[in-house]
C-alpha cells in the first residue's frame, strides 16, 4: 500500500482513492517528496519534513491514547525464592 501511496511512482492526483488517502497518513510520502524537493531543488523540503514530524507526533499520540485508556494490567505472578540449599539437597546423601 505505502509503495503506491509514497507518490515516488506516481502523484497524488492520479492515485485511486484509498492509496490517496494512505498518502495523506504515510510518514512514506512525505519523505518521498522532501528527497525529491531536495534532489531537483525547485521547492523548499522543509513543508514536508514538518507535515512528516506531524504524522509522527499524531501517530504517536493516539499509540499513547490507547495504551493509556485500553490497556489492562495484567496480574503479576509471585516467584517463589528458592534458597541455594534446598537447591543442593539430596536425600540419598550420607552426610556426617
């Protein structure tokens, strides 16, 4: 999906609707284009290296959202300690 959505093959205009929309969230995209701004120089980089910073920080914002308010802890399990001797014992042993 992203390789289509990345608008390296072909823009925006022409993508079907849902490779439109994933260019619109793709992080992929806006890199793409910044290289491309960059490589033939015609255009400034720095919009897309925002809009790429944007997308970050929202992404990262709801992943912080969700785990925040969905996530259940789960009950922690109480390891037993075992002492080095009850380890070593042996019943068969003679000992003095």
């Amino acid at each position: 999906m992203q390789t289509i959505a990345n608008g390296a093959t072909i823009t925006r205009e022409m993508m079907y609707m849902p490779y439109e929309w994933m260019s619109y969230i793709s992080p992929m995209y806006y890199s793409v284009q910044a290289y491309f701004a960059n490589l033939y120089g015609s255009v400034s980089p720095s919009p897309y290296i925002w809009s790429m910073a944007a997308v970050g920080a929202v992404a990262m914002f709801i992943n912080i959202a969700i785990v925040t308010f969905l996530h259940k802890p789960m009950p922690v399990e109480e390891v037993e300690v075992k002492t080095e001797t009850e380890d070593v014992k042996n019943t068969a042993e003679v000992t003095a």
